[in-house]
C-alpha cells in the first residue's frame, strides 16, 4: 500500500481547494493508498531567512534553522511515495504558507538532500475568483518541482466554473495517482 502526502493550503475549509483536495484523497483512498494530509493553514510555517548570506545550513546539509512544523512537514514528504500539492490561487500564484513552505523546502532539497527526486507528483490550483492564473500557479510549482528532481505527472486547474465536472475528474485522478505508483512498484 502506497502512502501519498496531501499539502493543501486554503484559509477556507469548506471552499473550492477544500472540495478539490478531498474529491482527490477520496479516490486515493478508494484505490488503497494511505493518506496523509497536511493542511498548512494550521501549521505553523515561517518564511526562509536567506541566513548565511542566502545560504545557510540548507544547502549545506539539507536542514532549516528556523524550529517550526517545517521539519515534521518536510520528513512527511520524504517518507511518501507520492505527492499532491493543492493551493488556492490568489494573484497568479499560491496561497503566503505554501510559498513560505515551498521555499524552504527548495533550499532544503535541491542541492543537498534529494530525497524528493524522482517522486511522482500532483499539482492541482483552485481559483474561485475569474479562474485566471490557475495556469501560472501551476507553472510557478512546477518550475520549483524540477528544481528538486520531482517528477510531475498532472496539472489540475480547477475554477467555479469547472468544479461541476472537474471534482468528479479529480476523484478519478486521485484513483489512478493512487495505483500508479501501485503499479510501479509491482513492476507493472
């Protein structure tokens, strides 16, 4: 049984990015992965201090000096064969805790540790505004996910105007998510 880490950030928990993470842990979960979510609004998360002169012990041995939820967070993802990062889209981009969260996680991982190389990873944006920016969310992610070595299978943009056939999809998305990394494993 696979286990996938579920990092969602989203101040509302009954919005749009609520339902999208959920529809997908649902399909996930029927398909036997083990879930383990993190909702990083109730985490506490603070941003990189670009210590030591922007380089601090980061890139030198893969660990943050800042004592916060980032290391039991950062080990969550490590441990995980899979990962799918859910924001909320504000302004073209992600919500402040998963920048603050992503950052660091960055600086951490690609230079020294590379414990998120190769995973596969899910990136779904939720909009609830115009829907705009959905794509350039997912662009932002993606760029930092090459940067550590992740291997992004799917985007999911998901808007008011789509949610009525794009939750269902997700659903099917988080079952297929959830046995292809099965399938891996099993040699299929």
């Amino acid at each position: 049984m696979k286990k996938i880490a579920v990092i969602w950030s989203s101040p509302n928990a009954d919005g749009l990015t609520a339902s999208a993470k959920e529809r997908f842990v649902c399909g996930a979960s029927e398909a036997g992965a083990r879930i383990e979510e993190v909702h990083l609004n109730s985490k506490k998360i603070e941003h990189c201090l670009a210590c030591g002169n922007g380089w601090g012990t980061c890139r030198n041995e893969g660990t943050c000096v800042i004592r916060d939820d980032f290391s039991e967070i950062y080990g969550t993802l490590k441990e995980a064969d899979g990962i799918v990062w859910v924001t909320a889209v504000y302004w073209s981009d992600t919500t402040e805790c998963f920048k603050a969260l992503f950052d660091r996680i960055r600086r951490c991982d690609a230079f020294c540790n590379r414990a998120l190389a190769q995973k596969r990873s899910v990136i779904v944006a939720c909009a609830g505004g115009s829907g705009n920016g959905t794509l350039e969310c997912m662009m932002q992610i993606e760029r930092g996910l090459k940067h550590m070595g992740v291997n992004v299978c799917d985007r999911i943009p998901v808007e008011r105007y789509n949610r009525q056939y794009m939750l269902p999809a997700l659903q099917e998305a988080g079952k297929t998510f959830a046995e292809t990394l099965e399938n891996e494993t099993a040699g299929g």
